[in-house]
C-alpha cells in the first residue's frame, strides 16, 4: 500500500504548490485546481483497480511513485516562494512544465517496465490533456 503514502505526500505537496503561487485569487479556485489534477491520478488508479489483475498493486505503486516525484519536483518553488525569493508566474510555470515533462518520461518507464501495453501511458496523456485543458479554460480562463 506504499502507493497511498506516495499519493497523499504529493496531494499535500500540491496543495503547497498551489497555496504559495501568486496566480490564484480565491480557495474556490484552489481547490478547482488540485481537484482538477487529482481527478487525472484518481481515474488512472480507479482503471489500474479495476482493469489489471495481477499487476494492478505493482502499478498502482509505480504511478504513485510517478506523482510523488512530479510532485517533488515543484518543491523547489514552493521553498523559494515561502522564502520570498521567488514568487513569481514565469518561475510558477517553469516548475510546473518540469513536473510535468518529468512526469511523461516517468509514467512512459514505468509502464513500459512493467511490461503492459503503452495504452496505458497513452491513456494518461489523454487524461493529462484534458486536466491541462480544464485548468486553462475553468480555473485560470486562459482559453
């Protein structure tokens, strides 16, 4: 059940990320937001759950390990915001771009080392896509 340690480290590191960046201007937005990301991982452990039999607890592990270290990544702005050395959008960005691209290399070794088929990385991307798409048009009205 390492997973669940793996998911709750980096839904508090999330919210961190979220509570120190200059861009949100209400809890309401906030909390659409990390819902948003949270719902892109739920449906991918609800599928690993429900699709995979005897790989689902190997899997469920592994894309927890993927979020924690996406999740870790953003550590070092959420450090320097709390510092007052950086707070700003370019850096806020910038960190949320690494997470990300380390995220899809990750996620893409994982499944590919466990020796299922690559939809599954497929279908995260669908759900990163999406989640990308929700944070742009409803939490930020950027498009």
């Amino acid at each position: 059940m390492l997973f669940l340690v793996y998911f709750a480290l980096s839904s508090l590191f999330t919210w961190w990320f979220v509570v120190v960046s200059p861009l949100y201007i209400s809890k309401n937005q906030m909390l659409l937001s990390t819902a948003i990301a949270g719902g892109k991982w739920g449906i991918q452990v609800l599928a690993g759950y429900l699709l995979l039999r005897e790989k689902k607890w190997l899997f469920l592990e592994n894309i927890g390990r993927v979020c924690f270290v996406g999740s870790c990544i953003l550590m070092p702005y959420i450090l320097l915001s709390i510092t007052g050395f950086a707070n700003d959008a370019r850096f806020f960005v910038g960190s949320l771009a690494a997470s990300v691209v380390a995220m899809i290399y990750a996620y893409y070794r994982a499944v590919r080392g466990m020796g299922i088929s690559l939809n599954w990385w497929a279908a995260w991307l669908v759900c990163l896509a999406l989640a990308i798409s929700l944070q742009l048009t409803t939490v930020f009205h950027v498009i």
